[in-house]
C-alpha cells in the first residue's frame, strides 16, 4: 500500500527556515517524480516544487532560489528546505506522487499534511 | 503562469447533475491530455478522480465523468449526493516548463 507521511512543519520567524519531510512506502521514491504542493488557509492548491527521478528539479517561480527539494532514496525520503521564509509562505504542504507512467502527470497519491505557519 | 480559471461555486439537489468548467490556455489545458481533476473535502487531502482528460482512477465512482474542448477541461458529476459535496480542482502539467497549474477551485454544495 502506497503511503505518504509528512512531517517537520511547525511555526517559524519571517526569514528564518524549516526542513519538511516527507516518508514515502510502498513504492521506490527513487523511481518516481515526487511533487510539494501547498495550500496556504481557505484558498487553493499550489504547485511548489518536484524531483523527477533522475534528479532533475524544478519549482514555482514565487520559491525559486528560496526553496530546494532533494530526496534519500536510503531513507525513502523526499525533503522540502524552506529558507527566507515569508508570512506568504504560510500554507499546509502536501508531498504527492506523480503518476508518470501515464506520460500525463496527475498526482496519484498524497499525504495528510503538514503545517508551516511563518509568522512573528 | 496565471492560475486556470474555474467557478467558485456551484450547487445541485441530490439525484441532479452538475458541471464544473476549468479554463485554461493552449500551453496547458489545450496542449495535450495533461487535465487532472481532484476532490477535496474539509480538511483532508486532494484525491485524485479524473485525469488524462477523462479516465477515472481504479475505485472512482463512474457518476464522475470529463471532457475537454479546446482549452476548456468539464467535469460533470451525476446523480449528486451528499458525499459529494466538496471543492474540486483541475489541474494541468505544462510540458515547456515542467510545472503545473492548479485551477481556484470550484466548492460544490449538494441542497
């Protein structure tokens, strides 16, 4: 069974950074793009950031030079570092899969969840 | 890259149908079957329901169903009932840049 746990969001300064992770199982982190989306509260889905499986990483434009997504495939483990972070920032972060073997993109699983509150 | 642009809101009575429009350009919605479309209750994660355009995801309810026409993505859901009752995303891959755009969302009331 295909599973995503999130963890490590929390209530930070503006400026200062926070570390998610996010613990995949069931499927080979290394062999999937995996994807961040976040949605800040009351509003909608955003598109962060994704690692393609051969390591390539792209983001949106708003967290370009701020945020870094990186994974260990020893630990199934995809991590979002946040840095410079801005009361804009404030949202839940979702880790998902994206189902590439569609050639299509959809994200097929996602976790529960996690909290960041940028705020002083 | 400009959010695709969906309904904030639409209502139906249990047994009823409904649509939920998500427009686009032809560098997302009208590039290729990239549309995907998500199910959202309060508080809990997306759920994947609809994608490449208007396949359902093993386990979905065939009262949901979508189209696409030009860079406009549908998606319609019959027989409503009270389940359904939650906010609904589209979303597209965009190739050239390697992202993807989520629409605003569309919250659906069942009367």
């Amino acid at each position: 069974e295909v599973q995503l746990v999130e963890s490590g969001g929390g209530l930070v300064q503006p400026g200062g950074s926070l570390r998610l992770s996010c613990s995949a199982s069931g499927f080979t982190v290394s062999s999937n793009y995996m994807s961040w989306v976040r949605q800040a509260p009351g509003k909608g889905l955003e598109w962060v950031s994704v690692i393609y499986s051969g390591g390539n990483t792209y983001y949106t434009d708003s967290v370009k030079g701020r945020f870094t997504i990186s994974r260990d495939n020893s630990k199934s483990t995809v991590y979002l570092q946040m840095n410079s972070l801005r009361a804009e920032d404030t949202a839940v972060y979702y880790c998902a899969r994206v189902w590439a073997d569609t050639g299509t993109f959809p994200f097929d699983y996602w976790g529960q969840g996690t909290l960041v509150t940028v705020s002083s | 890259q400009s959010a695709l642009t969906q309904p904030a809101s639409v209502s139906g009575s249990p047994g009823q149908s409904i649509t939920i429009s998500c427009t686009g350009t032809s560098s997302d919605v009208g590039a290729y079957n990239y549309v995907s479309w998500y199910q959202q209750h309060p508080g809990k994660a997306p759920k994947l329901i609809i994608y490449d355009v208007s396949n359902r995801p093993s386990g979905v309810s065939i009262r949901f169903s979508a189209s696409e026409s030009g860079n406009t993505a549908s998606l319609t859901i019959s027989g409503l009932q009270a389940e359904d009752e939650a906010d609904y995303y589209c979303t597209s891959y965009t190739s050239s840049s390697s992202s993807w755009v989520f629409g605003g969302g569309t919250k659906l009331t069942v009367l």
